[in-house]
C-alpha cells in the first residue's frame, strides 16, 4: 500500500530543532512567521519547543544563497594534545563547540547543564558560517505522549514520504549520560536513519537522572519499544520487522531492551544498532585512559553521568549497565559502531568480543580521527556519512531478511 502522507492524524507534527545561535534562531523562526502568516496552522505545533524546531526546514534559507561544503572547515589552532590524530572538520566542531566557554557540566547542576550548547548547536553554528544547506526533510515527524509506569514520557515519530507501506520500524535511544540531550540534540541521526533505510522510526525521550534514577529510563525505554510493538499498524509500520538503535546512553538502552525482550519472552529487535555504547561502569579501561580529556566527552563528565543515575554503585554491576558482563546469547544480530577519540572505545570492543562469544552475529567498525557524537555530524564528516550508511545497510539487510523469513542470519564481519 503507498503511504499517504501525514496520515498520522492522532498528533501535532513536530519538527528539527533550531540552532544554539541565537541570530541563527532569530532569521530561521523569521522565515517560519513568514509561512505561517501566509496560512499555516499555529494548532499544529504540540506546545513550545516543537514550534521552534519548525523552523529548521527553512534554515538553508537563513544559511544564504551560496552552496557552502564540508570541505571549507579548517580549525584555528593547533591539534590538542588528546587528540593527535584527530581530522580537520573535527577539530572544527570541538573548536566551534569551545568558542562557547561552557563551564565543566559536572560543576553545574543537571537542569543548567541540559540547557548548554551542544554538539549539534555546534554543527549547525559551522553550517550557517560556512553556507552548508540543510538537506531537505524526507520524513514526517509527529508527536506523542504515553503513558508509562510513574508518568508519561513523549515520543516523536518519523515517517518516510514516500514507499510502500508497512514500513519497516527503528525505535530510537538518544544519547546524553541518561542525564542530558533530548530528541532535538538527536534529531539529525533519527532523521537520518530513518531517510536511509525507509523505516518509520520512533524516537524516545525517555525520563532523565538526577530526577529519575535507575532504572528509570530502561524501563520506559522497555515501555517505548512494548507500545511500539503493539501500535505499529496505526504507524504503517510492520509489527514483525522492527529494530532499535541508540546512540551513546541511548546504546546502552537499546541492548537493555533487547535483553529484556529476550529474558521476557518477547519479540526480540530483528537488528540492534549500538553507537559507542555506554556498556561497563569501568573508568579504568585503555581508552578511558588515553582519551581522560577528550572532547565533548571525557572521564569526569562520564563519571559525573554514572553519579546523577546510578542510585549506588552496586547499580552499576547490574546487567542492563554493565552489558560487557551480561549474559549475551540469543541477543539480536547486532551492529556496533565506534569513535578512536572516545573513552568508551575499549567497552565498545568489547562488547563487540564478548557478542561474538556468545554465537551473536556482529558487524563492528571504528571510525579514526573522530570523536564521542560525530555519528550525527553528516552534514560536515565523511565519517559520519559512512556511520550512518553503514547502520542503514546493516538494518535494511535484517528487514529484509525479516520479510523473507530468513531474520537473525545475516553475514557475521570479519
């Protein structure tokens, strides 16, 4: 069946977030009053923050009219000495992320350090500079709210324009120490994901530390994936081909779903896609090591997420945290995707080894000269472009092998 477009008449729609810069924001949500005096709906936004992010479609505008490239991105300085290796547009953004003289978040408190500048703000800032377009949206997005135990936590959806219906379904983690981000921080690896493998995608904004401790946000996590499993039909989704990817925290939560689903008898995700997974509570690994100080996540910044969720440290021996320990056969077929400048690399790998152990089919690459969050900068990394191909080929595979019957054996990587 093809899919008519916003068919999803149960929500507002929802859309991008804005940037950081406030002149940036100021030209975008100009262009956005502009299209609304010429006839658009303001009942269509769900409540404040979704009608800003409307803006951001029009943002090339705002950008200016020369075509810009990724490949004008030169950093000021010199490498910094975490990062040696590090590539030309990466130091860009750390330098463009710097520029902000955020204060150390663990010298904040959570709700101050949720409101500064992030990687994103940072990306799109470079754009704007540097006249590199938004890419056109090639999904939908719209919004909804559900019921979990405790509360209610909000979800956004996004639905591909055009294709065959059912869609084949993601649901979503971002990422953020369990602490900070949200679906806006997120939205340019859930949009794209969802472009690339024609896949409705749900994105979870599951409840957050100090507010929420563990294991609050796995287990609205487990919510999210339960009521998407149960509605989606009403998403023109398929019920039998679904996934879930997480980046970061949102990685850690993605493989406790999996877990979960598997301890409960549950369908199991086709595919798990794992972005520098949160997988030990170690802060003693190699990695953790060499990369103490680097940039936008280093050790006392990881410490200080495990401090604001954990209700103890006998919370991080727990298998939905400490994944590199868990139990791991009859886990979905899984992708794991990694950055050299990151202390989480090493539980990355592994992971990736203790998976392999366990007879679980397993693609892993490291990504070099690239750092913790570069997933979502495809708009300025190589990198990122090939991060996001590469997750978007391995879903594809399992959604096809899940509609031919064949799910849970696609190629094992060398």
């Amino acid at each position: 069946m093809k899919k008519s477009v916003h068919q999803l008449s149960w929500s507002g729609a929802e859309k991008p977030p804005v940037p950081f810069t406030p002149a940036f924001r100021a030209s975008v949500l100009l262009v956005a009053l502009g299209a609304c005096l010429l006839g658009c709906n303001p009942s269509a936004q769900e409540n404040t923050s979704d009608a800003n992010a409307a803006a951001t479609d029009s943002a090339s505008v705002a950008a200016g009219s020369a075509n810009g490239s990724p490949a004008a991105l030169a950093p000021a300085g010199a490498k910094p000495a975490w990062a040696p290796s590090i590539t030309p547009p990466m130091q860009t953004v750390i330098e463009q992320l710097a520029s902000y003289k955020t204060p150390p978040l663990p010298t904040l408190p959570a709700a101050e350090a949720r409101k500064t500048p992030s990687p994103t703000d940072a990306v799109m800032a470079l754009m704007q500079k540097h006249n590199i377009p938004m890419p056109p949206a090639g999904a939908d997005t719209a919004g909804r709210d559900i019921a979990v135990k405790g509360g209610k936590i909000h979800l956004r959806v996004y639905t591909p324009k055009s294709g065959q219906t059912p869609f084949p379904v993601i649901v979503y983690y971002h990422g953020g120490g369990w602490v900070i981000a949200d679906l806006d921080t997120y939205h340019p690896s859930a949009q794209a994901l969802s472009e690339q493998t024609g896949a409705v995608l749900v994105s979870v904004a599951y409840r957050q530390a100090p507010e929420h401790k563990f294991p609050t946000a796995h287990n609205d996590s487990y919510a999210a994936y339960e009521w998407t499993l149960k509605n989606a039909a009403a998403l023109q989704g398929d019920p039998k081909r679904v996934a879930v990817v997480g980046e970061s925290a949102g990685g850690n939560l993605a493989a406790s779903v999996s877990m979960r689903a598997r301890k409960q008898g549950a369908m199991v995700p086709l595919h798990q896609v794992l972005v520098y997974p949160i997988a030990s509570p170690d802060t003693t690994s190699p990695s953790y090591g060499q990369y103490a100080a680097a940039k936008p996540l280093d050790k006392p910044l990881m410490q200080w997420f495990f401090k604001q969720y954990l209700r103890s440290p006998a919370d991080g021996k727990d298998p939905m945290i400490n994944l590199v320990k868990a139990p791991l056969k009859g886990m979905p077929p899984t992708t794991i995707i990694g950055a050299e400048i990151d202390p989480l690399l090493s539980e990355g790998q592994q992971l990736s080894e203790g998976l392999k152990a366990a007879g679980v089919p397993v693609t892993y690459r490291k990504f070099d000269g690239v750092t913790h969050e570069f997933f979502g900068m495809a708009a300025v990394l190589e990198q990122a472009k090939e991060a996001q191909a590469l997750a978007a080929a391995e879903l594809k595979k399992a959604f096809s092998a899940g509609a031919s019957g064949k799910a849970g054996q696609p190629d094992v990587a060398p």
